[in-house]
C-alpha cells in the first residue's frame, strides 16, 4: 500500500467514526425560514444547542453567522456554524483536531402566497449544507477525493403577523423533510479502503419541523427565536435557538 492509500485509508476510516456518531456530537441549529420578508439584506448571528442540554452554554453549543438577501417574493440565506467551545479554543490557540466540524449552508425561499399588508404569509423553500472537517482538508492534501456528508431540506413555511402598536410579531411554523447523503464520491476507490462504497451508498430522509417567533424592532433589529424537532436516524433530537440580526429592510 502505497503512502497515499494509507493516508487515504485512515482518513476515510476516521470519517466513518465521525458520521457514525454526528448526531450525538455535533449539536444542531434550528433552520430559521420565515416566511415573512421583504426587499432588503441583513446579517445574523445565532445560538443554539439539543434541548436535553438546557439553557446553559456550554460544549453542545453551537454558534453560527449568516446573511440574507431578499428581493420582493425571493429570499436567499447562507450560514456558517460551529461548535462554540472549539472554536473559542481554536481562537486562542488551541489545536485543531480532525474530527472538528463546521458547517455550511445555503436556503433559498420563494413566498407564494401573502406578505406585504396581509398578515398570513406561504412560502415553499429548499437548501443545502454540508459538513467539512480537518478530514476533508488533509485529504484534499494528499490529492484523494473525499466524500462530504450533505443534507437537502425541503419544505413549507407559514406565517403569521400579529400587529403590535408600532411594530409587530412574527409568528411561524415550517415542516420539511431533509434528505442526506454522501457526495463528490470517487468513481475508484483510492484509498483501498472497503468501507468506501457502503459508505457513499448510503441515502437518508427523516421529517422534522420548526416552530419559531420574529421581533423586528425599527425595521433595523430583529430577534428571533426558533424550536426544531423530528427524526434523525430514527431518534428523535431537538433543539433550540435563539438569536439577533441588523440590516436594511428584509423583515415585516
């Protein structure tokens, strides 16, 4: 085996020991998709961890930054998360470990039905996101095609505005279903690894909905919450969110 294999081979091993357990280390965000904006580009920044953790910020946590980009019934989002502890060790520092994830995503929405004055709005949305790790990284080193584990949400979005004096709340709630799978997988195995193409066969779709809140405040600020549950792996895992976003138009 050459010395590329053997890089290869442990690196597609590690992965298929950082997949196995993902869900249970890697704690989520709720998908924030509102279906109530407008016309205008704002930035976020956002907390969130499982429910089973509570409320106290601590190694479940994860952090995550994005902005958003509407333009009259289309709306556009793109994200980048992580785990809050390792990335405030990373800042300062700390070493990088391999199997430390981060991850990237991208929402698209399309509202058809409501917005502006009326106070329901439906929207239909899809996206993507996908996890890299140190893996992808020393593989793309070594010259391997690594496979990336990626999930594709779809769904509906339905809101609801409830008028308050000089502003306004948000209300919504959007089930989905998201599909995963391995891709950017080798046509040959160059790793000699055999768990490679069990690996990349394997698909998933699992249901879960988000439930979530919107307080905009001068059309400049906004808060907003979210509650997100469902099937992972046919387990049921929740989590929360909480978070806060500056920009020009975008909310109403």
């Amino acid at each position: 085996m050459t010395g590329k294999m053997r890089v290869g081979t442990a690196l597609v091993a590690g992965l298929l020991g950082f997949a196995a357990q993902a869900s249970a280390q890697i704690p989520g965000m709720p998908l924030f998709t509102n279906p109530r904006y407008g016309t205008g580009l704002r930035v976020h920044v956002d907390v969130g961890q499982p429910t089973e953790a509570g409320t106290a910020l601590g190694d479940l946590t994860v952090a995550q930054v994005g902005a958003s980009l509407a333009i009259g019934p289309i709306g556009f989002g793109a994200n980048v998360g992580s785990n809050f502890r390792r990335a405030q060790e990373i800042s300062q520092g700390g070493s990088y470990n391999y199997s430390d994830n981060y991850t990237g995503s991208a929402l698209a929405q399309l509202r058809v039905a409501g917005g502006g004055r009326g106070n329901l709005s439906l929207s239909v949305f899809g996206g993507a996101s996908v996890d890299i790790t140190g893996y992808e990284i020393a593989a793309a080193s070594a010259d391997i095609k690594y496979p990336k584990f990626a999930t594709f949400p779809v769904g509906v979005a339905v809101g609801l505005r409830i008028p308050l004096g000089l502003g306004s709340l948000n209300l919504w709630g959007a089930p989905r279903y998201v599909f995963s799978k391995y891709v950017n997988c080798p046509d040959i195995d160059p790793t000699g690894f055999s768990g490679l193409s069990t690996m990349c066969d394997d698909t998933g779709q699992d249901f879960r909905w988000t439930v979530g809140a919107d307080l905009p405040i001068l059309r400049i600020f906004s808060i907003r919450a979210a509650y997100d549950s469902g099937k992972i792996e046919d387990q049921t895992v929740s989590y929360w969110g909480i978070g806060a976003s500056i920009g020009i138009g975008g909310m109403r």
